[in-house]
C-alpha cells in the first residue's frame, strides 16, 4: 500500500511559529525606518527655508517675516510636507523655521526646527 505524504500539523505551526517570530522583528524595524524617511522630508524642507532667508538676507539685508513671500520669491517649501506641517517665526533679524507632525503615525516623532544660525533642534533627530 501507497503512503500519502504531505506535511503535518506539528510542521505547519513549526513554520507559523518563525513566520510570526520574523514578523516581530521586521514591523517594528520598517515602522522606524519609515519615520525616519518622512522626518527626511522635513528636514530638507527646513534646510529649503533656511536657504531662502540667508538669500533674502543677502539681498535686502533682513529676513523676510512672510513664509508666503519666501515660497513666491525665493522657493522656500510649502507650508505642508508630506506629514509636516511648516511654520516660521521671525523678525528682521532672526527666524526660526519649525517642521510640526501634522498626522497621528508622525506626532511621536516631535517638531524640529532650525534657526538663523543653523542650530538644529533636537539634535539627535538630526543626526539620524
């Protein structure tokens, strides 16, 4: 007589077991590598702005206090990116441009922002 050979129940959960233990280990992996890329977004939209205002600066000798004269003239980033939402606050002589979370899968990651004399806050999302 002829066996039927297939796979049993025990090997099924076997490969069930890895397959979920694979998963623990890559979702949580991807969901920080994913963060990292949209926080990417900011801050080059961010460094965009800090290029229009040290161009402005050469030209008229102030910064500009209207990020809407920066995007029209000088092209400064749109006020949303990707999951950031940009803002900036300045004077003739100073600025601080801010990159807000603007979505739930963004919040935890906090705002960032960059000054007139390039500081980075906080430095450590900067680095990565």
């Amino acid at each position: 007589m002829r066996s039927i050979r297939g796979i049993t129940l025990i090997e099924l959960l076997v490969v069930i077991v890895i397959v979920g233990i694979l998963a623990t280990i890559a979702v949580p992996m991807y969901t920080g590598y994913m963060a990292r890329a949209r926080r990417a977004d900011a801050k080059t939209s961010l460094e965009q702005l800090r290029a229009a205002q040290e161009m402005r600066r050469a030209e008229y000798g102030q910064y500009s206090t209207s990020l809407a004269a920066l995007q029209t003239s000088w092209g400064a980033p749109a006020t949303t990116v990707g999951d950031y939402r940009i803002t900036l606050a300045a004077t003739a002589t100073t600025f601080t441009g801010t990159a807000t979370p603007n979505t739930a899968r963004q919040t935890a990651d906090g705002a960032l922002t960059i000054d007139h004399n390039g500081t980075k806050l906080p430095a450590d999302k900067w680095l990565k």
